[in-house]
C-alpha cells in the first residue's frame, strides 16, 4: 500500500506490510505478526499530519478498522475506537447533546492521531476532554490518562508500535443548536484563513516563542507561493505546504528547509516542525 493513498498530502512510498485490524483481537495479532519479525509498526489515522518517506517505509502500517473506528455516547461521555474520524466523533457528540469536542471540528483526523500529538485548536486540545486512552503494543495493554500519556503542547510521549486503540472523552450537556451554531463559525473562520480544500498536512511548524506565529513569519520571509517541484508554500497561509500536482516528500522538505533557513536569518527563531515524518527522513533538528 502506497502511503500517498494514507496521507491528505498525498506522498509517500510503499509500506513494508499493511493491514487493517477491525477488532481488539485482529489488532493483537497484527502486533504479534510484527514482532516475530522483528518489524516496527506504526499506525496512520487520516494521514493529515504525516509525511512519509519516498522511498517507502519499512514497518506494518496499521489503519484502524471496524470495531476500532466505532463511536458510542453514554452520561457526559463519549468512546470512540482509535480509528473514529474527529467528524464521526463530533456528529455523535451533537446529536447526544454533548458539547467540549466542536474545538476539533476543523481537524481532519482521527482520535487516535488526536491523543498522538495532543491537537487542538482555538485554545482548547485533547488533554482537556481525554479522560484516558486504551493503548495496546505487542508488550501488552493498558488505559493512560493524559498526565500518563505526557501530553503538552502538540506532544504525547507515545512511540511507533503503541496503538491508541479507544478513547474515552469527558463532554459535557450542550443544546444541539449551539454546537451547531460554533462549529458553523469555527468553519467559517478556518475556510477564510487556511487552504482547507488543498491537499495539505495540516500546519508545518509548531508556533515559536515569538510575538508572530510560523505563518506570519513565513509570510514576512516573502515565502507564500514558494515553489519546488509540486509543492508550493500556500498562497494563502505560509504555514501549509500544498500539494500543487505531482508532488513528492522530497519537494516539501526541501520547501521545509527553506523556510527553517530564511525564519532563522531573518528572525533568529529555529522552526521546529509539527508534522509527524515516518520512515527514513533527514531533517535537521
Ligand atoms: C486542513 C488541515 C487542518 C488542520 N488543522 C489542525 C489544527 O487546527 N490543530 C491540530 O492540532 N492539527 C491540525 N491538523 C493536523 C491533523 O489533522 C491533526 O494532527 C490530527 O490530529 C491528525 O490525526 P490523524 O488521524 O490524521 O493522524 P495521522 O496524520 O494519520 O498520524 C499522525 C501521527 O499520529 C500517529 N497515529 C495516528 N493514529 C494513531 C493511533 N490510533 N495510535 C497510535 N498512533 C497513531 C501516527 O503514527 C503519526 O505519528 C490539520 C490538518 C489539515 C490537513
């Protein structure tokens, strides 16, 4: 499986080994399958914070499936499989009446992707509705709450081979028609600043200790509309690299290092990047 087919960027080469674990049971013994063979593992969501190597990578790729991708709501609570999409996830909040998940409306990913790199958005992210994560590796299994699983800022301490297989959010009652009303606004708000009909991967860099943000300082540094290859610094936002047709790994690392450059000439500021890179690739730290 090519993972430009896994990935909203569309690059990546193929993957060693792929399967699609669709209960508890076919996800333990893809990981067993993985570890006779001494093979790493690593588990893609919507593939809308994920770059991946052109070259291929050399693991089992695991997509979530089935029973781990199902949604259920309960008294002030949602579980979700690690596979459920934000969106599936915020529809069964709604219509239960559930408010605290609309921050994610506009991230196009899953719960699983959501707990890796603690997401978020307008001043809220997954530490604050997660009350803990079921997360099985071929060593065994167990329920982390967010202090266990080290979120902070964009950042859990989970490692490749650690399967974020449910969820359990703490929500709380909100009318239908409000959570309506605010995720109607924050798309607005989203569409009128980000290219969110282009294939992208979400934010390049994490924002820096900085009075301006990555994209601000990107567009300062003349980037917006940059181009190598088929990747093109969005026209739009400088902090999104888009796929403008044909492009590669390779083009938007190379557009990555541009831009690390020019913010570290003209502001001083090292960029440290907020997309998650899997297989073999060379990036500067
Ligand atoms: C238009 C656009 C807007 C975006 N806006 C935001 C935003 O506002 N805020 C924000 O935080 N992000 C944003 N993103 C980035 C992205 O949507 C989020 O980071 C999202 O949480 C990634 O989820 P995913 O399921 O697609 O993960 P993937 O991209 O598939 O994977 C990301 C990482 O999580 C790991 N992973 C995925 N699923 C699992 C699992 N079940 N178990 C263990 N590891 C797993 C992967 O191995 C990888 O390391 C945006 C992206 C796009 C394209």
């Amino acid at each position: 499986m090519p993972l430009a087919k896994l990935t909203t960027i569309g690059t990546g080469g193929p993957a060693r080994a792929f399967a699609k674990p669709a209960s508890l049971a076919e996800l333990e013994q893809a990981l067993a399958w993985a570890a006779e063979r001494g093979l790493a593992v690593a588990t893609v969501g919507l593939g809308s914070n994920l770059l991946a190597a052109d070259q291929g990578v050399d693991a089992l790729v695991l997509r979530l499936a089935g029973e781990l991708a199902n949604v259920g709501t309960g008294e002030g609570t949602l579980t979700a499989g690690g596979g459920a999409t934000n969106a599936v996830c915020l529809h069964a909040a709604r219509s239960a009446g559930l408010g605290g998940l609309e921050f994610a409306c506009a991230i196009p990913g899953t719960a699983g992707g959501g707990v890796w790199m603690n997401a978020g958005a307008y001043g809220s992210d997954w530490s604050e509705i997660l009350v803990h994560a079921r997360v099985v590796a071929a060593a065994g299994a167990g329920w982390l709450t967010p202090a266990e699983l080290g979120l902070s800022y964009r950042h859990s301490d989970l490692r490749h081979g650690q399967v974020v297989a449910e969820v359990e959010y703490r929500l709380t009652p909100r009318p239908q028609e409000e959570i309506k009303a605010t995720v109607a606004e924050l798309i607005a708000r989203r569409k009128a600043t980000q290219p969110t009909n282009k294939r992208t991967f979400g934010s390049v860099f994490k924002n820096p200790d900085h009075e301006l943000g990555a994209g601000r300082m990107l567009e300062v540094c003349g980037l917006k509309g940059h181009r190598i290859g088929g990747a093109v610094i969005s026209p739009m936002h400088a902090n999104f690299i888009e796929n403008a047709g044909g492009a590669t790994t390779a083009d938007a690392l190379a557009l990555m290092a541009e831009a690390r450059r020019r913010a570290g000439e003209q502001f001083g500021v090292d960029l440290r990047h907020e997309v998650e890179l899997l297989g073999e690739i060379e990036l500067d730290e």
